[in-house]
C-alpha cells in the first residue's frame, strides 16, 4: 500500500497531534513552549515543514510495510507474514 501525504496534510497531523498532548497531558510552561515552536516550524511555509514530510512519509511507509501481511514462497509453500515475522524465521 502506498500512502504519500503532502505537506499541508502531514502540517494538519502534526496539528491535531499537539493539540491533543498540550489539551490532555500535564506539562510544565517550558514544554508546552517546545512544543508550540516545534508546531510552528512544522506549519504551512515553516521552515522545517517538507524536511519532517519526507521523514514523516518514510516512517509512515516503513510502519506499513513491516505490519502488511504478505504472500511469499517459502519451501514450496505460500505463507503469510509481515516484513516482522519473516525476519523472525
């Protein structure tokens, strides 16, 4: 499966992420500080923004692919794994 979010996408996940961390956690000033300018940095025309989209995409695709169950050859025999399992056998 290939899922490619955007930058204006991956802006609105990291959004809604931080807003619920600084909504639901008990943090001190100084981190909910941290974690506004991380947010900023990341916003539509910030300056981090299509750095943390590459990033975010890889990481996205890479979690994907390791929890996909697959059909592969093994043995003569098809079987069915993530990326996981197989590195197990």
């Amino acid at each position: 499966m290939n899922v490619l979010l955007n930058p204006s996408e991956v802006s609105t996940v990291v959004s809604l992420v931080t807003a619920h961390l600084l909504d639901t956690i008990d943090l001190t000033e100084e981190a909910r500080t941290e974690i506004r300018s991380w947010r900023t940095d990341r916003s539509p025309g910030g300056s981090h923004l299509d750095d943390f989209t590459d990033a975010f995409n890889e990481t996205l695709a890479t979690s994907i692919d390791e929890t996909t169950r697959r059909r592969h050859m093994r043995g003569g025999r098809f079987q069915r794994k993530t990326a996981a399992e197989r590195s197990l056998s």
